[in-house]
C-alpha cells in the first residue's frame, strides 16, 4: 500500500494508530467491531505464530477458498458462502479455528468421503476489539472441504458501501473492499493471516448495470450482466482479497495494462497512467518477470482512505493522484513493485511489515529513477527522509524498529509509516550503496526467486542476507552494523545521505520571501512540480501571519487546489495561523476527500483550538456518510482524545 508521501509532523499521533494496499500511508486503527470483549491473554498471543490472528496454521492450511457472494446494496450486505480445501498438516488434530468481524455464520457443513454433507458444530467466540470474533469448528473428520454459509454486516470495517450521491458518476451505488491489514476477516471467514496462502475462485452476482471487479482474472472485455465469474491461480495471502462493484468500464494502457474506473474518470486515469507498461518493463529488467498475467489499476471514488492498495492484478487507487501532470504516479509504481516486494514475497506477520513496504518503497524509487531521472528519485528521498526525522520521536521509539519485538504492536493497523516504508527503504539503499547497485541488485532478484509465493519473516531475510551478501562479500558490512538497522531505533550513523539541489534552490526562495518578503520568480515558480511546492510549503514556520499566507495565496492559490498533496500541507499552516478565509475550502476538501493521508493533519490541526475543533465536528457530520470505517475511525479518535484533553481536571 502506498501514500505518495510519508505523514506530517502533524499525523504523528495517527501514524502511531498507523498506509500500504497501499500505508508509508500509514494504516489506521480498525473501527471497533462490537462492544469490547477483553483483550486476549498475552500468554495465548505469544503461542500462536501471528499474534493477530487465531488461526493455527501449524495444525491445518487453507489451501483454495471458492466464494459464492450476492452483492445487496440494500441491505449493505454480501451474502454466500465459502469453501474451503484444507490441509491438514496435524493428522491428530480435529478444529478448524479461523477469524471472523462482525459476521454472521448461517451453517457449517464438511464433505464426507462419500461426497456428501454434513453439519459440522461450530462456536462463535466473544469479540475481541481488534481481533474479532474466533471461529471455531469442530472437525474430527478431519473434512477435505468444509462450507460455511454467511452474510457480512453493514458495518464490516474491510468494505466501503456508497450511495450514488458519493461516486463520480451520481448515478450507480458503489462497493470497495479494504482487506489489509486484517479486514479480510470482516466479508470473508478466514486463517486471516498472511502465513496462509491459498488460491480462490469465486461466483458473484449483483445488480445487473453493476460491473464486479476483483483481485484476479478480470477480463478487460466481460460483459456487464450482474453474473460474474473469477480465478486466482497464484496463491495469496488473505489480505489480498479484494472486490469492489459499480459503473466500470476499461481503457487499455497496453496488451497486458489497463484502467477500470467510472466512465468520466476512465480517460483522464489511462492518460495519467500511461506510463504503466515502461514501469513493468523496468522493474522486470531489474528484478525478473511479472508473474500474475495483467497489471490493471482500478482508480475507485475519492473516499478510498490509502493511496493504493496492491491488490494482485488489480491495484486500488485513489483519484487524488490524478493531476493531469503526472506528477504523483510514483504511486503507481509503489503498487507495481508490490509485485514483488508483497505479493511475491510476503511479509509473515505484521512485525515484519518492513519487508513489504520498505523494500517496495526502494523499488518504487528504482522505476521512478530509471523513467524520470535520478534528480526526481532523490526529490522524493529527500520528502520521505524529512518526514521520518519528524516523525521518530522519544515516544516511539519501540515502533521504529525494523524487527518489531512479539506483543509491542497490539494493533496490526499501529505500524510507524515512517519505520516501515522509509526507514525499510533507506536500509536497502545503504546495502546498495555499500555492496554496489549491480551486486545487490543482483541479490534483490535471487531474493525474490528464493522466496516466490512465501511468506517470510525478517529472520529469514537476514538469513538470506548472511549468506548471499554478507559473506559472499567479506568486508563491506559487518554483521553489526547490518543488525543496527534491523533491531535499533532511530536511524544508524550509517544511513547514506541525498541532497536535492531542485530543492536548495526551493529552501532559497523561501529563505528570500521570509526574510523580505520577496515572492519567488514566475520563471522559477512555474517550472516547479507538486515535489518542489511541497517542500516550499513544509520548510515554512509553524505559523505565519494571516497576512502572510493572503500573500501566497495572491500569487499561488494553495486555498482551492486540486492537488491533494499541496492542499495536506497548505490547509493545517492555514489553520495553525489563523487563516480562517481557508475554512469554506478546508470544509469542501474534507467532505470531498477520504484519503486519510490527505485530511488527517488538517483534522488534527482543527482539533487543537475549541473552535477548530467545533469546525471538525460539524465537517465530520457531514463528511462521515462518505468515508470509509477507516477514516471514520481515524477521525473520531482525534476529535474523542481532543475532547478529553480539553475536559475539566485534565
């Protein structure tokens, strides 16, 4: 899962509630389930092998899961069934244990050998908050395939249910789902772990002018009847289950590369995109061939809480990257790279989340070289490495190491953006710089052949480490200093370091119109990208006048942008200065906007004043009906912790 830039200064507090589809966007705390059962016991999570899930996948594998799902926009609602073939690893062993949010389990059947079924008994546990519920189904036939019937709740925290109102469109409702990191659980009961790998199949119907989409076969040409057939030949982890349904059509980017989208966006997303095919053909020159078959990007409605998501074939993402300037398409090679980087090798828990998104992160800044040049590259470097200095604070510092220690992240959704995507990343640009870019490229791709279609911890990829770079070439870095990086916070004295002079000649400009009030040169300003304009606007005091920021937006028009990444810089200055001719936009961009990237340090900026923060409770009001659970989530903890702090005696 990718943002197109790591948090601000002011998301801290959300980044430690955490992207990544696809975040450094980092992930948000999942909305609560059902009213809180108590936590599950530290001794139960230290002895299963994922701590966030109940599965036990030492004791039995999901090996396919074949769906049979109506899509009810009514009812907000799928209902079905899945099958599941097993392998039963344990031969004594006769449960089937899989995690479940919110959902309600109708019947559990398990095929006999003489091809019948039978009812098999099941119970349903209290609700963990985080966790679920716990599924557990007796099977002491040990079942080759076992059916459970079930219909998902209208709240399920892993789909986005939209009325026409909210989609580009106005017309078709419209349905997403979010499964990472473990959402999956909420439309699907499943080892909702990404340990388990399995292939799936699936028959949905719908609502006949509604196309159905999800992460596997999708045929560019398949007629819209509201009958829909799909495969996933290649086996993925659970949160990799996607599907998502409304009015979709296709623009080809190439043979094997596409667009679904709306119909007024489809055109605008293809030309925005068209770059799709020369990043496939880089990253496969670099690190092997793309295993999954196609490589379309369905851009979904602006409530879309991350900035991609990486799903397999089918990436989710946001319209908010969609400038007309092609500015923001790392995103699209961030996705790409998931090809490799997490859905090829995929992390075994989320302590190791690291390998995921910090490996893809390098990746993405390896394309984004390779296709616009190592100036750009080193500019996006530059932006992430900034926020991570301001994220990385004494109070988290237990999260920012890349081997996160058993029970320190209680939320699998609390990882720092900036330790897994950035920091992640600058370790594999250190191993680059010291082992030279050929030798570790080299190791890179024998990394991703080893490992092909597992799921790996980050033992196994020092492990691998060990053998393949640190002692094939002796002396370039010690076992020490390769294990700074892994287990020790902050960021090593080792980290190479990236200067952007596109960006010096940004810190000047600024430094001039500060110190005189001298605005930059038209001739210097218009040749700036989104990349330059945010590092003008992130460089700038905590506040400046209202005076001041009228002045910018006399020249410049931040107030009313349509570039997202401008707009979560410029709106929270405006704010923090007392620049209320922003509110009316401020208002507009929340309401219209989901990305938490985008809006969540505008809301954490409202919420620090009890005006701002009444501001943020009516916008909200307004806004909620459109935003994912997520996002909802996100913000109602900032207005809730807001609330307290203000609170008598606090």
């Amino acid at each position: 899962m990718r943002p197109m830039f790591p948090l601000s200064l002011l998301a801290i507090g959300l980044a430690l509630i955490a992207m990544t589809g696809c975040r450094r966007e980092a992930p948000a705390p999942a909305a609560a389930p059902s009213p809180a059962a108590s936590a599950t016991p530290a001794a139960d999570e230290a002895a299963r092998p994922d701590e966030h899930s109940y599965a036990e996948p030492e004791k039995v594998r999901t090996q396919d899961v074949a769906l049979e799902l109506n899509v009810d926009f009514a009812k907000k609602q799928l209902a079905g069934s899945a099958t599941y073939t097993l392998d039963w690893l344990d031969p004594r062993y006769g449960k089937l244990v899989l995690d479940t949010r919110d959902l309600t389990i109708e019947k559990v059947v398990g095929e006999r050998a003489d091809g019948r079924w039978a009812d098999l008994i099941y119970t349903t546990a209290p609700a963990d908050k985080i966790l679920g519920s716990k599924l557990t189904i007796a099977v002491p036939e040990r079942n080759r395939r076992i059916r459970i019937t079930y219909h998902t709740a209208p709240t399920a925290s892993g789909l986005q249910w939209l009325e026409p109102s909210m989609t580009e469109g106005k017309k078709t409702p419209f349905m997403f789902s979010q499964s990472q990191q473990i959402h999956a659980r909420s439309w699907v009961p499943l080892q909702d772990t990404p340990i388990v790998r399995f292939t799936y199949t699936a028959h949905v119907t719908s609502p006949a002018d509604t196309m159905v989409l999800m992460s596997a076969d999708n045929d560019p040409k398949a007629v819209r009847d509201g009958d829909y057939t799909f495969k996933m030949p290649q086996k993925i982890p659970s949160y990799l289950l996607a599907i998502a349904v409304g009015d979709l059509v296709f623009k080809p980017i190439s043979a094997r590369a596409g667009v679904w989208a709306e119909p007024s966006m489809a055109p605008k997303a293809a030309a925005e995109f068209v770059d799709t095919e020369r990043m496939m053909r880089t990253a496969e020159r670099l690190y092997g061939p793309y295993r999954w078959g196609r490589y379309d990007i369905l851009v979904l409605p602006p409530s879309f809480p991350y900035g991609g998501m990486e799903n397999p074939r089918l990436t989710f993402a946001t319209p908010t990257v969609i400038t007309g300037d092609r500015s923001l398409v790392s995103l699209v090679a961030h996705e790409l790279a998931h090809s490799w980087s997490g859905n090829l090798v995929t992390f075994a828990t989320s302590k190791d989340a690291w390998l995921n998104e910090g490996t893809t992160s390098y990746v993405e800044n390896r394309i984004i070289e390779d296709l616009y040049g190592r100036e750009r590259a080193d500019m996006e470097s530059v932006i992430a490495r900034n926020e991570l200095k301001s994220e990385f604070t004494e109070e988290n510092k237990a999260l920012q190491s890349l081997a996160v220690k058993a029970g320190v992240l209680k939320d699998p959704d609390e990882n720092l953006g900036s330790t897994v995507y950035t920091k992640g990343a600058w370790f594999l640009a250190f191993l680059e710089q010291r082992f030279g870019r050929a030798n570790f490229d080299a190791f890179l791709r024998g990394y991703f052949d080893h490992f092909a279609f597992q799921s790996v911890t980050t033992q196994q990829f020092a492990d691998y480490a060990k053998v393949n770079l640190l002692e094939k070439y002796p002396g370039k870095v010690t076992q020490d200093e390769f294990d700074a990086w892994l287990y020790q916070p902050g960021v090593p004295s080792t980290a190479p370091q990236v200067v952007s002079p596109r960006f010096e000649a940004v810190d000047a400009a600024r430094k001039a119109w500060l110190d005189a009030g001298t605005l930059p040169d038209k001739a210097l300003t218009s040749k700036w990208t989104t990349h330059e304009w945010v590092h003008f606007i992130e460089g700038m005091p905590e506040t400046l006048t209202p005076e001041q920021l009228a002045a910018l937006d006399a020249a410049y028009t931040f107030t009313g942008t349509p570039n997202g990444e401008i707009a979560q810089r410029w709106y929270p200055l405006a704010v923090r200065s007392g620049y209320t001719q922003a509110n009316t936009a401020i208002a507009d961009f929340l309401q219209r906007i989901g990305r938490r990237k985008l809006i969540m340090p505008t809301y954490t900026a409202l919420a620090k004043t009890p005006q701002g923060l009444k501001l943020a409770e009516e916008i909200f009001a307004r806004a909620r009906p459109g935003y994912h659970p997520i996002t909802s989530g996100s913000v109602e903890q900032v207005i809730r912790e807001a609330k307290a702090g203000a609170a008598p005696g606090r």
